[in-house]
C-alpha cells in the first residue's frame, strides 16, 4: 500500500511540474505575440504619420 502512495506521489509531482512548465511555455508565447502585434502596430502608425506629413506639407 506504501508503495502505491509512493507512486502516486511521484506521478502527481511530473504532472504538476510538466502544468507548470506549459503554463510557462503559454505566457511566454502570448508575450511574444503580444510584442509583435504591437511592433506591427507602431510600424503602420509611423507609416500613417510620415503620410500625413507629406500631405500636410503639400497644402
């Protein structure tokens, strides 16, 4: 019977750890997405800006 406790213990321990790690893994995924997003978006806006500024100078 002590044995199967053991067992079980050491199986929750690697499926607690392997959660952790995907959880990790998640975050830092979504960070990064989140990062280029954000590089696209401030990339068009300077775009966008430069645009206008030339219209602008033309009127």
């Amino acid at each position: 019977m002590k044995k199967d406790k053991k067992i079980a213990l050491i199986i929750m321990f690697i499926v607690g750890l392997i959660l952790m790690v995907a959880i990790e893994y998640d975050n830092n995924t979504t960070a990064e997405k989140i990062r280029n997003e954000r590089e696209k978006i401030e990339a068009r806006l300077e775009a966008v800006r430069a645009k206008d500024s030339i219209e602008n100078k033309k009127d």
